[in-house]
C-alpha cells in the first residue's frame, strides 16, 4: 500500500514537472511560437472575435490575444521563479546563520520577521509598490519584502533541531569549521523542507504578482502581462469576453500546475512541517 | 488564564513596535522629497518658499527618529495625521470604510463557513469516492484562481447575461451578493481543504473505532464528538482567514466599488496620498493581530489541554 502510493506520487510528480518545464519552455520560445507581434496595434482589427489568424481573437487596440497571452508567459513565470529562488536563499541563509549562531542578533532579527508577518503578506506588498509607484522590480521588491521570512523560521526551527545533535558535535571536534558544518551537515538535512515550502510557494507568488499587475502596481502598460491584460480588458468584458478569457484561463492553469507541483513535491519528501504558524495566506 | 493572556500581551508589545516602525518607515521609502510630494498631492505649486515651511510644519529637519517617536505617540492617542488629497483625519476616513470592509468581510465569512462546514465533513466521511474527489478538485482549484477572476467572471455570468444584480455595488444590500461570494470562494476552498483534514483525523482517533465498534451509528458519532471537536477548528481557520480576507477585499472593492478600506488605499495610491496608505497599512496589521490573539484565546479556553505557547 504505502508502496503503491510512493509509486503514484513519483509519477505525480513527474507529471507535473513534466507540465511546468513546458510552459516555462513555453514562455521561453514565446517569441516563436506567437502568431503576431504582441504590442502592433491595428485599429481595422479591434476587439475581433477569435479567428484563424488571431485564434484568441484582439483586444480593444487590435493587438493579438494569444501572442500577448505567450508573451504575458514569460513575465508571469521568469518574475515568480526568480523572487522565489531569492527569497528561498536569502531567507534560508540568514535562518541557518540565526540558528547556528544565536545570541543578540538572533534575537533582532527574529522581533524584526515578527514583526513583518504581523502584516498580512499581500497588504503589506500593496502598500509597498503603491509607495515606490508600480512597475516590475518594485512589485518584486513588495512581495519580496515579506516573502522572505518564513524561510527563515523553517530553517532557524531546523538547525535548532539538529544542532546539538551527536553528528554535529563530531565534526566540529573533528576540526570542521561553521561554515563547512552549516554547508555539510545542516544544509542537506533541512533542504527538503526549505525546497518544499519553495514550491509550494511558486503559486502563490505568482497570483501576489498577478493581483498587484492587476491593481495597476506590477507591470506598466503596455507590457504584456496577465494580470494587467486582465485589468486593461475588464471594460470592455462584455463586448470582448476572450480578452478576460485567454488570459485568466492561462494564468489559472498555470498557477494550478505549479501548486500540483508543490503538492506533489511535499508528498514525494513526505514533509510534514509546514504547520498552520508560517501558512501564509494568499 | 489570565496570565497567559497577559503574558501574550507583553509579547504584542515589540511586535507592534516593529509593526509601527514599518509602518511609519514606508512614508520615506518612495523616492523623493516627502515636502514636494505632499504638495504635489494637494495640488499646490511648490515654490522654494512653500517648500521650506511645508518642510518645517512636517518636521523634516529633525531626526528621522524623533519624528518616528512623535507619530508613535500621536497614533497611540488615535491620531495617524491628515490626509493630502482630502484634508480629513485619517482615523476617521479609516473607521468609515472599516466599518464597509466589515460587512463585506463578515458576511464573506459566514458563506464560507456555510459552504464549507457541510462540503467538508462530506469529502471526509465519503473519503476516496466521487464526491470527495470533485469537492477536492474544486477547492484546489478555488485556490488557485485569483479573486479578480472569480469576481469578473461573476460579473459576466449574473450582471452581463443575467442582468440580476447590478455591476457596481455602492455600499447598497443588492450589489453586496456578488463581491460577498467572490470573496468567499477562495475562502471557502481553503477552509474545506482543513476541515476535511481536521475530521479524517477526528474519524481515526480511538473513540471514534471504539463508537464503530459498539455499534453505533455513523451520524450519532459524527454530530456528537467529532463536530464538537471540529469547532476548534473553526476558530483556527477563521484566524487564518483574516488577512486573505481583507487582501481579497481590497481587489473586490476596487472592482466593485465598494466604499471599504480597500478603494480607499487604492484612491489614496493613485493620489499619492502617503498618510492614508500608512494608516491604513497600520489599520490592517493591528487589526490582524488582535484578531488572532483572540483566536488564540479563544482555542484556549475551547480547549483547556493546549499547553503550548
């Protein structure tokens, strides 16, 4: 039984990894494969509905649809995949180095995060682009504020976990030094649940970026991006339904792709530390 | 359990302290001079003159951290300034759209919690069979739409094609259906998704085989312990759902024009009116907090056996 189901999950798993490579293939080669070039606007082809030459139809400025959707890939997917790697390896360092070390700046750091997730993570992205005034790397910059700070409490919890353990105190009378200790002995053993909290976190990521683009913080215009086509298309949702469509259907399948990942990838590794403290609510 | 609770209000102090210093702090992250921008946003010329008492009468000249301590001390006395754009106090235009927030917000949570109490204990007790797998599918999915979506997709279906409710809302009860239900889905599908986690593991507990094993009936088991003990778990995801909710209402609002914090923040963006995203950022967060020291309590005396801190 317990066979069959690791069984089941590893091809989940493949499955799904399968999924996710494609549309980040996708939004790699969105230059070839778009019909048409996403910004050309064309006022003879406005709000058209889809067709052979434009298969998810214009929007109100006689842009094509689907070459938008393709390119809108590559902002959705590349900006969420790079704040989540940076928020995993900054967060995850300083919460190695918090746990290993302690002491006063411990004790800072961890009031500091306190304090940052006492706001709810979106609200506090928000109020933070508003400020700096939109665009794409503030957007990073607002949900990467807090994005950070529950990697930091999962890896400060695991290395106070293991760090008096019998293996530790081996290599360090072994002559091991802390960095060498951190990077071989601490690291591997609280990887699996750093990466699956990453995963898992790539869904997310990528609604904050979409609900901030959408809310006129993420992209400028006219940057294809799915939250903001979304945003540009909702006037005119009833004339040009596809406009609202394409996109949001692209965006919820990818969204729904990355979080099966981080479930299968949590099933896979069987981690089961993500309680109800470092949930982060979307 | 007196002492626990003033235990965890200690513990609140330097969280707030950290929360106000962000808060406070986010006025001087937007490139610029704060004077210019404050003039800027109430649509005056900014002569050099201006300038230099517009800087004085905002206490730019002294350390950022005096001024820091004086704006702790004036919102510890419920005063978070003047609003640029409309010259009111922002305490004031806060509590007049809380309150808006609020109805959204509560009633948002009273349908969550009545499509997922049911749709929960459903899945669980029909584990592994049709049902349960459409319900799950449905919450995974709920998760995974963003609520702009889910609210222009309503509009499409009720205010477009059926034309029974009206598109923007306006504070008025008809137009509060659809931004209520928008902002529930993806609550209640994250609610399911616990519930239905919380009661597998209620139904696996000893005293649940021992009631199977004497006899009796699966419904008599369900309503008497196993619910009982799945109130707690209402408690917990009505904490967690406090800042998805109030996330999901600022997108709403905007959308639907609901008067609530939310299209106020979003105004005062567009506005660049400083004060009153500071005020309401501080709003949310000791908001957010209270309520979940309350869950907290709350649990506690639900469940005297948690020890934990």
């Amino acid at each position: 039984m317990r066979l069959k189901r690791k069984r089941l999950s590893d091809t989940m798993l493949r499955a799904f990894l399968i999924f996710a490579v494609l549309l980040v293939l996708t939004s790699i080669f969105a230059k070839n494969l778009a019909p048409n070039d996403p910004y050309t606007t064309n006022i003879a082809q406005m709000k058209q509905p889809p067709s052979s030459q434009y298969p998810f139809g214009t929007d109100d400025m006689g842009r094509c649809v689907l070459s938008r959707v393709l390119y809108g890939a590559r902002t959705s997917v590349f900006s969420a995949l790079l704040l989540v790697t940076i928020t995993f390896i900054f967060g995850s360092a300083v919460g190695i180095l918090c746990g290993y070390y302690g002491g006063a700046a411990d004790r800072i750091i961890m009031r500091i995060i306190d304090g940052i997730m006492a706001f709810p993570q979106m609200i506090l992205a928000i109020a933070v682009s508003g400020i700096l005034g939109g665009g794409m790397l503030n957007a990073m910059i607002a949900l990467g504020f807090a994005g950070w700070t529950p990697y930091v409490r999962l890896a400060r919890s695991g290395v106070l976990a293991i760090k008096n353990e019998d293996y530790i105190k081996a290599a360090r009378f072994s002559g091991s030094g802390s960095f060498s200790i951190m990077a071989k002995h601490i690291l591997p053993n609280i990887f699996s649940s750093l990466l699956t909290y990453a995963t898992v976190q790539i869904g997310s990521v990528m609604l904050g970026f979409a609900g901030l683009s959408f809310l006129g913080l993420g992209v400028k215009r006219p940057e294809a991006e799915w939250g903001s086509m979304i945003s540009e298309a909702r006037g005119f949702l009833a004339t040009a339904p596809w406009t609202v469509l394409y996109p949001g259907l692209a965006l919820v399948i990818t969204v729904m792709v990355f979080n099966y990942l981080g479930d299968a990838v949590r099933d896979r590794l069987d981690v089961h530390v993500l309680g109800g403290n470092i949930e982060i609510e979307k | 359990m007196l002492r626990y609770i003033g235990r965890r209000l200690l513990r609140l102090i330097p969280i707030l302290l950290v929360v106000s210093f962000i808060a406070f702090s986010l006025m001087y992250i937007a490139p610029g001079d704060p004077a210019l921008k404050k003039l800027v946003a109430q649509g005056l010329a900014p002569s050099e003159e201006v300038l230099k008492l517009t800087r004085e009468s905002m206490g730019l000249d002294r350390p950022f951290i005096v001024r820091y301590f004086d704006w702790l001390w004036n919102f510890l006395k419920g005063d978070l300034g003047v609003s640029y754009a409309k010259s009111l106090p922002v305490s004031q235009m806060m509590w007049k759209a809380m309150g808006k927030t609020s109805v959204l917000a509560l009633s948002a949570l009273m349908l969550s919690l009545i499509i997922a109490v049911p749709l929960g204990i459903l899945t669980a007790v029909r584990r592994n069979r049709a049902t349960d797998y459409i319900v799950r599918f449905f919450t995974f999915t709920a998760n995974s739409i963003p609520t702009f979506l889910i609210a222009l997709l309503l509009i499409y279906a009720f205010c477009i094609k059926l034309s029974w409710f009206p598109v923007l809302a306006k504070g008025s009860i008809q137009g509060l259906v659809l931004p209520t239900v928008a902002l529930s889905i993806p609550c209640a599908g994250k609610f399911i998704k616990q519930f239905r986690a919380e009661i597998l593991e209620q139904l696996g507990k000893d005293f649940v085989l021992g009631a199977q094993a004497r006899g009796v009936k699966p419904s008599v088991f369900l309503t008497h312990d196993v619910l009982h003990n799945a109130m707690l778990t209402i408690i917990t995801v009505i904490g967690l759902a406090i800042g998805g909710l109030f996330t999901g209402s600022v997108v709403i609002e905007s959308i639907f024009q609901w008067p609530g914090v939310g299209q106020l923040v979003m105004d005062a963006i567009t506005a660049r009116d400083y004060p009153v995203i500071q005020g309401f950022v501080v709003y949310i967060a000791v908001i957010y907090v209270i309520i979940n020291l309350l869950t907290d309590i709350t649990y506690r005396i639900f469940d005297p056996r948690v020890k934990a801190d």
